[in-house]
C-alpha cells in the first residue's frame, strides 16, 4: 500500500471508530437514531403490561412504530422533557398521545398516516379537510427526526435546507411520474426525459435527475435514503437512477437537498441528493384509478395501483405490498403544428444564412430523401473519393437522373412529422416491505423493490448514409458496381464524363421509405432487495446496517431496419433471380425498392446492458454530553459495494443497415466508503443567540480501480432568534468515476477523416514527417496516400482518470414568523440561500484532434501515441498491408471546469382561519432559483442560455372548505436564448402556465380529485437554433391544456 492508501486508512480507522471520544450533530442530519439524553425518560409497557424505562425519543419511536405513523418532531423540545406516565391498556396511538400530552406537546396531522409534534397551543377551528396543502406540507421545525419508519427513510443531510414535497402534492397535481414532479423544481434540470430521448438510442425514455444542470451523474438519487442502482443509458457515460422505474403512487415525500451531499450520502452527490420516501405504512386495502387526456383527444394517461398493508404480532410489525400499472400516451411531430416541420432560414425558396432570411417550414429537413444522391465514388484502384469532388450534379430525380443541390425545399425531407417528440411509456412496479420490533431498542425489516418498463420509439424511415457508418467505403450507404443494368445511363454517362473511366462502383444515401418508420423498444427492469435492523442501547448510541442487492437491465431491439447482405442480393439481379425469396431493388427509381421491402426487412437482437450491486452498510450513532450541559453527537459508518457493468451485444446485428449501435461496459469495481460527521452544540440562551451550532465530517473512499479520493465539510448553525437563523456549509469533495466512465466502449462511427501522413513529402524536415516515416506501427512508407476510407473513432472510457474535484459555499438564512412574532394558528417559513459550486478536472472526451497531437509530438511522445488503459490496444490503429488508417480512439480525460452560482427563495405558509366564512384553512408556497453565473469552460457562459434560464419560478396556493380542497399552481421560466446571435428568433420569451386542481373527500374512504394541466394551452414559442426541432419539449408544454380525474377508494 502506498503512503496516501495508509493515510487514508489509518484516518477512515479513527473516523469510524471516534464514537468512543468524539463529539457530533444531532442524527436528524442523517437518520432518525431514536436516542436522547439518558435524563429524558418516559415510562412505557412490554408486550407482558410490565412498566419500562425508555428514553423519550425510543418510546415515540417504539409506540409510533406500532401505531403505523410517522412522527415528525424537533429532537430539542424531546431532549428537555421530564419523565411522564403511560397507561398500560392504551392502545400505541392512545399512548403517544398521552406521552406528548404530559410534555404540553401535541400531534398535528401533516399527512398520510404523517403527524408533526407540536408545542401545544389553544384550539384551533375544527380543520374538516383530510387534504394536506400544495408544497406547504413542509417540517417547519429546525432539527428533524422522523421516526415510524426505518432510519434510514429520514431526511437527510442539512434538514433546514431540505424541500419537500408530500404524496398528496404529487396527487393533487397530477404528476404522472416521480420524474414530473422534479423537472418542475426550479433547481433542476431535464437533461434527459421522455421529450428529448428520441435519438438517443438505448437512452430512449430515460428520465434522469440533474440538479444545477450539471449532469445526473453528479446527483444522487435515494429511496428510502438507501442509494438505487442505476441504469446504464447505453450512450456513451449517461448512467444513472431512471426516475421512471420510482413508483409515483408509493411515494409518501420527496426530500431535495440541492447543494453537496458527497459526505452525508456519498461522493456522486456534488450537486445534492433526491431522495423518494415510500408509503409503506398503510393499513387496509386501497385502491385508486386515474385517467388522462389532452383537450386534442390525445396523449391518454391510464393508471392504477392497489396496495395492502397491516399490523401484526400486536403491532409490533407491519407488512406491506403494493403494485402499480401506468401508460402513457406519446406524441409525434405531425400532432403539434410547432413540431410538424423543421423550421429553417430561406430567401426566395432556397435555405441561407444570409441575414434577413425568413424562419419557415421545412427548411430544417434532411438532404437525404427518398430520391436520394450519390454520397461517393470507388476507383478501380480501390480509392474512395466524396462525390462532391468531381460531380456538378449528385441529387438523384424520379426518372432516374442527375440535378444539382440548390437548396430548395423539395431537396429537403421532413424528418420530424413522423418522429417521436415524447416518447411513450408503460410501466409495471411493485413493492413490498416487512418490519418488525424484536425490542422497544430492536427494529428489523426487508423491502423489495420489482418493476418492468416499456418505451416505444418511432424515427423517420432509414436514412441509408454513404458518408458514415461501419464499412470502410460504404459506411451505411448503398454501393452499387457502375457496371449494373440497374444504373441509368444517364447518370452513368454523367459519372463517366466527370470523373473519368475508372470508377469501379458508387455508393448512394436514400431514405428508404419504402420500409416504413423505424421502430424501436427499449424494455428496462430492475429488483432491488433490502434487509437490514437497528439496534439502540439504553444509552444514547444505536447501531443500524442492511445488505442490498440491486438489479438493473436495459433491452433495446430495433425494427424495420435493413439487412445488408439481403440487400446486396436484392441489387444484384442475377443473384437474386437465384436466390429463393429474394425481390429485386432498384434505389434509383422512384418505389423502386416498394416490392423488395419485406424482403430486405430485418429486425436486431436485442442488446442488453445489466448493472448489479452488491452492497453492505453500517453504522455507530451516539451522544456525548459535554461539560457546559450540552449533548453532542456522532454517527460514523463503513460501506462496502460490489458494482458490476456488463453488456451483451449479438455479433448478428454487424448485418445490419444504419443500426442504433449501442455503448458497451464491461467490468467491475469494488468500493469502500469510511465516514463521519459531528455537531457541536457551543452556546445557547444568550442575547441574540438562541443556538450556535458547529460540525463537520468526513468521508474517504477507496476504489479498486480508481484509487482514493476524499470528501470534507464544515458547517455553522447560528439560531439567532428563535425563528431565525443563519447557516452556512464550506466542503470540498473529490468523485471518482463511475462504472461508464471507467468501462465506456463506445463502437463509434466511421467517417471521412485526415490522415496527417497523407502525401507527404519526405524531403520535408518536421516533426510530423519525422513521426509518420518513423518504423513502427504508426509509420507509413515512403509516398503513401490515404484511399479515403471512412475511419472508425470510437470513445473509450479510461481507469486512469483522477477524481473530479468540486468546492461548495451554502448559506442559508432562514426565517420562520410564526415563530419569531408569536403567531397562532399557522405556520410560516421563509428560506434565502446562496450556493457557488466550482467542479474542476471533469470527465470528457479530449477537445484536440488526437491525430494531430500524436503525430505533432516529439517522437510520438504523445500519450495518445500510446495504449489505453482499457483495452489494451493502441489508440492509433494502421492497417499494416497498406498502412491505411483503421481507427483513432478518443479517451475520456480529466478536462474541463464548471461553475455554478445562484440564489434559491423558498417561501411557505399554511393558516387556519375563522374569519372568511366557510373556508377552513388558507396556505401558499413559492419556490424562486435566479442564476448568478453558470460557466463550464468547454462554451464558457451559459447563463441565460435554454438549460440554465436565470429565473425559474413555482408557485402554488390554494384554500380548503369542509371536504373540498382548491389549489392553483403556477410555472414560470424566464427568457433565454438558444444561441449567441443577434437574431430575434434566438429568443425564447418568459413562458407561463397554469394547472387548477380540486380534490374532495366524497366520504371517509373515497377521494376524487379533478385536474386541468396548463389551463390557459399556453403554446411553446418556435425558436431558432434548435437543430429543427423548433421547440424544446424538454423545457416548454408541447402538449397543451389537458384534464385527468382520479378516484381513489380505501376499503
């Protein structure tokens, strides 16, 4: 081991084991821990009615347990009670309520089978509504424990700056899937989802966290605060959590914590953590249906789930079982008039970049048509020359003829009207969860987690390209022998008479029509498994850990493609007369491939990417008390994981024309994770100090790949009122690459590309001369020049890779009036938070030409001269018989920086009334995030660009009567551009909509709720820049005003 693996484990040793000296923060920083100082007892009964000393947070815990609750409270006012009474022959929630009562302490409902604990105040107007308020369901206590579930399902890290949203939110809006409810946030954003997936391959549907828009990879996605396995997108390094394969009915909250969470949770959390807290404490059967659609009379939402859950062993344990089915209808281009047609820049009918250009239809299109041209040119001597080069004319006609490109709009092919612009989906996810108290100190339990998905993909029909793909000299086009009887004289003659007489063959792009749309299905699934128990002493330490075993697959088939040895026959009369089955083609006349269709048709194996992890967790939490009458805390853990990548790819598929061809990983990694994290509580009960916290932590992870890297973070809480306060986060973290980008095998395509020992002059003295005369596998002789093959560049990821570096600034100041003025009858929370994130050394691809750098460098001592890591093989690969040039791999390097600054506003209030007639209670929420700065040295500013708008906003309000609850949400995204051009059109206007909701409670188990989506059908503005896509579905409705209902009914 070298000098910094001895540091490291030497400092991941005292770490762990510091709970027997060290001071720490209170466990809501993590988890509920259920301990207290050892003088805050209550007195509670055994299974056999004898009495039992139990501190006052494990009897909420044991009696919230078997109530089948959970309790939300400030571990504070529990820490400072005295020891009260319980009757023994009270049922558990008879019992809580007793406890709390002694301590002038009450439950407040905030939720499903959720109650926050309160200090007890005077009667408030009887509240007749079960409903719980849009986003306004926040804990609005400063140090959080949740405790009725298992420990690791409460928030976690810095609870004060934690945003949540509770089930009845996601319900009452709507939100179709988990991933809905988080591209709406203000902090995120929508990399990748269904609306921008299309062209992505095995990525199609994927749904993916991103907070700050710095990529999902460095946002961690939680369930039940236990980390998920990810899926491989199968495109180059997207790898991450689908938020699709979350079950959208299950969810009881979702907790964000929008800045780094590399120590709390792990180091892929550089930019926060999301984590779905599950219902599974739900008893009885229930049951709920919801149906969909837009004012169109499309894009139909269906769903459905049923879940079961129940006491037993006197309610010491719970078990649960849940399933839920949903589909969701996609849309093509041709269903929206801003998607139906490419928009591009035309003077009098012909596409230009002059200025004073119109924006019109079409003008986007695709060069390859059904007519097709000729992309390139095979010399009898084997050279390969573009057609461009030596033909006035390439544009096939109907009749079998030459034109020249022009530009205009019939040379052009509307690729959109018949493509996907939100993919489809179904989806089919069950749970199932089991806890048991062995002890009022003992908890175990085991959850499992299945589902299945399905997302159908729909692209325009193939377009067969000359000028890319797998074959040297035909790439993915159509190379047909000049001498054919199926070439029309004409454009033999024209090729004859421009380019002499020693073209052996052309090769052609077409759109093959004839064959339909492309089709593709993309079938994922996942199980993931979960035992683990918590272990609390009489004192203020407890012990928890689980084993978890997750599962992740990606299937990915192609239809209505084309087979490349069939269509080889198909173009040779001969051999197909002789070939059984076989129908001649003919690409140069119009539906001259119509009859051969079903011949040439082939459908792909399906390739298959699998992630399977292996994971072993625990963890020591204590208290200590302190000289000067305070109690401190410590929580450290050790992880240990298995992560393994794997990818099948049948060699079948090689036969097959313009093939989606998907990224592979294969390997594995074993990673062990040391940490800590302390709070020191200094002074409180002073002039303007209510509370003067400080922590800290520290977590170091040791890779068998990758190395070490470390993560470290400081933190001040300074209660200056009570209702106020200021807080403040410094860290530093390092993330070490995950399994893509150690693992990535990206095939590539070939292209036309310069071979930098082309032609060259011997005589010449340089360096690249020097270099490609040199013997050895990257020489060439003497008088070489390249035939113009097209050359393979595939992406390789790379073990070598130092981790990313990132430094975090939070400041949170944090007002709560209810509390600070004495308010009753309401609550109330205002929230202003700075963050700066700078991340240096990031992964990607190099931004040089490698060719140019291994040949440039002074005896090829460029490492791009050398091998990878990886694969063992050179980087620069020559075909030894004729020096031609095969391939050139580009690895994934340390690169790049990005910085990140902005300002969120949170404000929330929530107040019963008496004083507007009939209405019961009034609340409202806002969320606001303005970037500062958002820079990444690859483009260098990107503020006020389409992904990083400078404000966001996401308001909602809403008012209860009796049963009925009303509640209006709005969204807002302020102007962007979608390029650095002076052109109105690069513009994207502030852009506004609206969602009304009612909910009613029909009877004590029935529930309806009605939803209108974008009430006012504000339309997506069309934009230049945009690639022909006209408007960014990712950011903006495409759908248009819809309506849902859904009835749900507990039995």
């Amino acid at each position: 081991m070298n000098t910094k693996g001895r540091h490291y484990l030497a400092l991941g040793t005292a770490l762990l084991f510091a709970g027997n000296w060290a001071v720490a923060d209170t466990l809501a920083d993590i988890k509920a821990n259920g301990s207290s100082n050892a003088n805050s007892n209550v007195s509670t009964t055994s299974e056999l009615g004898v009495a039992t000393q139990l501190t006052a947070r494990d009897a909420i815990r044991s009696l919230a347990r078997r109530a089948g609750l959970v309790i939300i409270y400030d571990s504070r006012k529990i820490r400072e009670q005295v020891q009260v009474e319980i009757d023994p022959n009270a049922t558990p929630k008879q019992a809580l309520e007793q406890v709390l009562a002694g301590m002038d302490l009450q439950l407040e409902p905030v939720g499903t089978r959720t109650f926050a604990i309160t200090q007890k105040v005077a009667a408030p107007p009887p509240q007749t509504s079960t409903l719980v308020p849009v986003l306004a369901a926040a804990n609005f206590t400063d140090t959080i424990i949740v405790t009725g579930v298992s420990a690791s399902t409460a928030p976690l890290g810095h609870e004060t700056s934690v945003v949540e949203i509770d089930q009845d939110t996601i319900q009452l809006l709507s939100e179709t899937k988990a991933s809905d409810v988080i591209f709406d946030l203000p902090q995120t954003l929508a990399s990748f989802s269904s609306a921008n997936t299309t062209l992505l391959g095995a990525t199609s549907g994927l749904n993916l966290a991103d907070l700050r828009g710095l990529g999902p990879e460095r946002t961690q996605v939680l369930v039940n605060g236990r980390r998920r396995t990810p899926m491989a997108g199968g495109n180059v390094t997207v790898f991450a959590v689908d938020l699709t394969t979350l079950p959208h009915e299950f969810v009881r909250q979702v907790e964000i914590l929008d800045y780094s969470q590399a120590v709390s949770i792990g180091p892929e959390a550089v930019t926060g953590s999301i984590n779905m807290v599950l219902d599974t404490q739900t008893d009885g059967l229930e049951t709920g249906f919801r149906y969909g659609l837009s004012e169109k009379g499309d894009f139909e939402q269906k769903s459905a789930y049923l879940k079961w859950g129940n006491g037993f062993a006197g309610e010491r344990g719970h078990i649960f079982g849940a399933v839920e089915f949903a589909s969701e209808e996609g849309l093509l281009g041709a269903d929206r008039a801003e998607s139906s047609s490419p928009y591009g820049f035309a003077i009098n009918g012909q596409k230009t970049s002059e200025e004073g250009a119109d924006f019109v239809p079409g003008f986007s299109g695709s060069v390859i048509t059904p007519d097709g041209l000729i992309a390139a040119l095979v010399l009898d001597n084997g050279q390969r020359i573009s057609a461009g080069q030596v033909l006035p004319n390439q544009l096939l006609t109907p009749d079998g003829g030459l034109e020249p490109y022009e530009a205009r709009l019939d040379q052009f092919y509307n690729w959109s009207s018949r493509q996907s612009r939100i993919l489809p989906n179904e989806r089919l996810l069950a749970v199932g969860a089991i806890e048991y108290e062995l002890t009022p100190q003992t908890d175990v339990y085991a959850e499992l987690h299945l589902g299945l998905g399905r997302t159908n993909v729909q692209t325009s029909p193939i377009p067969a390209v000359g000028s890319g793909g797998p074959d040297p000299i035909s790439g993915d086009g159509i190379r047909i022998s000049l001498d054919s009887p199926i070439v029309p004289d004409a454009i033999r003659d024209e090729i004859t008479l421009f380019a002499g007489d020693q073209v052996d063959s052309i090769v052609l792009s077409k759109r093959l029509v004839a064959l339909g749309n492309r089709q593709g299905k993309v079938d994922r699934s996942y199980v993931e498994f979960i035992a683990g128990g918590e272990k609390r002493t009489e004192g203020p330490t407890s012990y928890s850990g689980y084993y978890r075993f997750g599962q992740t697959t990606t299937d990915m088939t192609q239809y209505n493609l084309v087979s490349r040895s069939r269509l080889a026959i198909a173009l040779d009369p001969d051999l197909c007369a002789a070939t059984l089955g076989c129908v001649t083609a003919n690409p140069f006349l119009s539906g001259g491939l119509d009859a051969a269709a079903d011949y040439l048709r082939a459908t792909s194996e399906p390739n298959r990417l699998t992630v399977t992890e292996h994971e072993f967790y625990a963890d020591v939490a204590t208290e200590l008390d302190l000289k000067w009458g305070k109690s401190a805390s410590l929580l450290a853990g050790i992880s240990w994981r298995h992560n393994e990548v794997d990818t099948d790819r049948p060699s079948s598929n090689a036969d097959i024309l313009t093939l989606a061809r998907v990224t592979g990983y294969d390997g594995t990694e074993e990673q062990t994770d040391l940490f800590a994290r302390f709070t020191l509580p200094l002074i409180s009960d002073r002039a303007f100090i209510s509370e003067f916290r400080v922590g800290g932590g520290g977590r170091i992870v040791h890779s068998d790949v990758s190395g070490w890297s470390e993560n470290a973070e400081a933190f001040a809480d300074w209660e200056i009122l009570e209702g106020l306060s200021l807080r403040g986060v410094a860290s530093y973290g390092e993330r070490p690459p995950n399994l893509s980008e150690l693992y990535l095998q990206a095939p590539g395509q070939g292209s036309v590309a310069f071979d930098p020992c082309s032609g060259l002059d011997p005589s010449e003295e340089s360096v690249i001369v020097e270099n490609c005369l040199a013997v050895g596998p990257l020489g060439v002789n003497s008088g070489y020049v390249s035939s113009g093959y097209l050359v393979t560049i595939p992406f390789l990821g790379n073990p070598d890779l130092e981790p990313e570096t990132n430094y975090n600034w939070r400041t949170d100041l944090i007002v709560e009036p209810h509390a600070l003025f004495g308010w009753e009858g309401g609550r109330s929370r205002l929230r202003l938070s700075y963050t700066d994130l700078m991340i240096k050394g990031i992964f990607d691809l190099p931004a040089v030409n490698i060719l140019d750098e291994c040949y440039g460098s002074v005896n090829l001592s460029s490492e791009y001269c050398g091998t990878s890591t990886l694969t063992g093989e050179p980087y620069i690969v020559r075909n030894p018989a004729n020096d031609e040039l095969v391939s050139y791999s580009y690895p994934l390097i340390n690169q790049h920086e990005a910085e990140w600054k902005g300002l969120d506003f949170e404000a929330r209030m929530t107040q019963r009334t008496s004083s507007l007639g009939p209405i019961d209670r009034v609340w409202a929420t806002a969320l606001h995030t303005h970037i500062l700065e958002a820079e990444v040295s690859w483009a260098g500013t990107l503020t006020g660009s389409a992904a990083y708008p400078r404000d966001r906003t996401l308001v909602s309000a809403g008012f209860d009567i009796g049963r009925h609850e009303f509640a209006v949400q709005g969204q807002r995204r302020g102007e962007v551009r979608t390029a650095e051009s002076e052109v109105d059109l690069a513009r994207i206007g502030t852009y506004t909509t609206y969602d009304l909701a009612w909910r009613s409670q029909l009877s004590e188990n029935a529930r309806l709720t009605a939803t209108v989506n974008n009430l006012t059908d504000e339309a997506p503005q069309i934009a230049a820049f945009t690639d022909g896509l006209n408007v960014l579905a990712e950011h903006y409705d495409l759908i248009g005003r819809r309506f849902s209902i859904e009835l749900e009914y507990k039995f």
